[in-house]
C-alpha cells in the first residue's frame, strides 16, 4: 500500500480508504447502496487491513448512524492504535430546531454521538460534511478547534465546499491561530471534472489534500455502463441511490470516456474500474480515494487499482474524452494561462 500525507499535515493515510456508506442500509437511499451488516462488515474490515487500508470514512447520516454503529463493531477485533477513523457532521440528523448545521451546540453533540456509535473516544479526521451559510464560520472553527484541544478530534477537514468557503475558513483559522482544515472530501470522476477549476487550485496553493468520495461516479465508470447498454437495474442509478445526479453527466462526453476506458483496459489488462481509479491516482492534491464495496469480490477487485500506474500518453487520451468546456470565469481565465496557470498532470 502507498501512503501518502494528507494535505499539509504530517498525517500519512492510504492512497486507497474504505467508505461504510454501504454498512446498515438503514433506509430505501442507502439500502440502495447495500445493507452490510456487522459479520461481512467485519470481513471487508479485516480484508482491507491485510491489504493496508487502515482509513474507513462515514458519516453521522449514513443510514441514521447505524453505519458508524457498524462499523464501531466490525473494528472492535482491531488495534485502535492502527486506524483512522474518519466521520462527518453538519446535515440534518435527529430531531428539534437545531438538528442540523455547524454551530457549536449541534457540533458538540455530534461528535459525542459518533464517539459512541463508533466505540471510541477519539476520532482521526472529522469532516464537515457540507457548508453551513447560517452558522458564523468563527463559531464552527473554534468549536472545531476546542475538539481537538480535547483530544477528541485529531484533525479537522471539510467536504463539498466552493472555494470560497474554504479560502473563508482557513483565512479565519490563520487570523486567530486555530487549527485548519487540511482536507477536502470531494467528488471527482472521469465523469465529473469540475474540482479541477477552482478546488484544486486551492488545494494545491494552501496544502489542502483531496479524499475523493464516488471516485466511479456512483458505479457509472464501473464497467457495467457503456454505449447502447441499458442501465443495470440492480445498480444504485436505477433503484435512486446515486449521490451524483444525472444532469452532472455529459452523457455523450461520458460515452467517449467509457470508450477510451475499455480501450485502456484491454492495453492494460486491467478493468474499466481500476483504470478509473489508477488516473484519479495521478492527479494532483490527491491523497487517498475512497472505495467502496458490496462484497469481497468488488473490494478485492478495487484493490487492484494500486501497483501500477497508467503512461502519460494513456492519462492524455482519457483527459481528452473527459474534457467539458468549463464555466465562467474559468474559460476567460484560461485564456491567457501565463496568468492563471492550471495544474500539470503530466510531470510524472
């Protein structure tokens, strides 16, 4: 396994981490995912963990909690000291007015809670899950900041920010010496390349590393999908479990890159999904990808990603057939790129 440091910190994760969301199926959204309860749960653990992969992402609402409570027991035959535990907050979870956002009355008993459900008495990476436009960010970061100092929270990063909601908060952090964010959980794909306008940038310029979540855009780059094939119907697409919605997929785009996909694959001897995963590998601010898995034969398969690593000339084609026009101010921006230069994907 690669380890590699998240972000600017001195933290190492896996290149690849394992995300739960799949763990307890507790409604018909994540049911759609799958419905893993502790027994397998505690194999893909121990699979994962023979393989290197010690990070595992949830979230409080993940199937109401019960994937922090399965998972806090798949770990339990486990040496705490050797994972990392990695869990969010911020988006509607129980009841009354103040169930949901980043203030600190709900960030406190969040993080109380997923200590619980989780077993522990400290986690590794906590995540805002998403931004909080209601809640002054000075009140999120202090409450974040006050966590760590408690040794509940080792590190602090945050998940499906603009880039102004980061530059915000790290501006706040810097101003009052709080700890910073030095993640960012974002979505990005062959299907999907809008991280790369602004957000990498960003990460690049304030050392903030890249976990990526759906890195196959929900199964879309997983082989199954292609031209003139129907959508599998037992796929989290059909039965309404996909994080990412249809319109954020140029469906012709997404052809052309299905088509290099296979080609690839078959150059390679790998699959459409490892190809997938192996270009994310290369991309810059990238410091793990979480995968996730129905069962032992889709986690061993996506494993299989690391080891190896795709030619610059290979990286070029599949860039190519994903590229979309960007928006504004990024097609006038790059106009001039001497000014506003992008990152290089290609100084392997």
């Amino acid at each position: 396994m690669e380890y590699r440091f998240l972000g600017g910190s001195g933290l190492k994760v896996p290149v690849l981490s394992f995300g739960t969301a799949t763990f307890g199926g507790g409604n018909d959204f994540f049911k759609a995912w799958a419905n893993t309860q502790a027994d397998e749960a505690a194999r893909l653990i121990d699979i994962c963990m023979e393989h290197g992969v010690n990070l595992f992402d949830t979230a409080d609402i993940y199937s109401d909690g019960l994937s922090e409570q399965v998972l806090g027991k798949a770990i339990a035959g486990h040496s705490r000291e050797k994972l990392l535990l990695s869990t969010k907050a911020t988006f509607t979870f129980g009841d009354g007015p103040n169930n949901q956002g980043s203030s600190r009355f709900n960030l406190l008993k969040q993080v109380e809670g997923s200590l619980k459900r989780l077993g522990t008495d400290y986690i590794d990476i906590f995540h805002m899950h998403g931004f909080d436009g209601n809640t002054p960010v000075e009140e999120t970061l202090r409450t974040l900041d006050d966590l760590v100092q408690s040794g509940k929270i080792c590190y602090i990063a945050a998940s499906n920010f603009s880039g102004w909601h980061m530059m915000k908060s790290l501006a706040v952090s810097e101003k009052y010496g709080w700890n910073r964010y030095i993640a960012h959980q974002v979505y990005y794909s062959l299907a999907n390349r809008d991280y790369e306008w602004e957000l990498m940038p960003l990460g690049l310029d304030q050392k903030v590393g890249a976990i990526v979540w759906s890195p196959l855009s929900a199964g879309r780059l997983g082989g199954k999908y292609g031209r003139n094939k129907p959508v599998p119907q037992d796929s989290r697409v059909a039965q309404g479990g996909s994080p990412v919605p249809e319109a954020a997929v140029n469906e012709e785009v997404f052809y052309n890159t299905i088509d290099v996909l296979t080609q690839i694959a078959e150059e390679t001897g790998k699959t459409i999904a490892q190809v997938a995963l192996n270009w994310l590998l290369q991309r810059p601010t990238v410091s793990s990808i979480i995968i996730g898995a129905r069962n032992e034969e889709q986690l061993v398969q996506n494993l299989g990603a690391i080891g190896w690593d795709l030619t610059v000339d290979q990286i070029k084609k599949l860039d190519e057939a994903s590229t979309v026009p960007p928006t504004y101010p990024y097609w006038h921006q790059w106009q001039n790129k001497s000014l506003n230069p992008t990152p290089d994907f290609y100084n392997l």
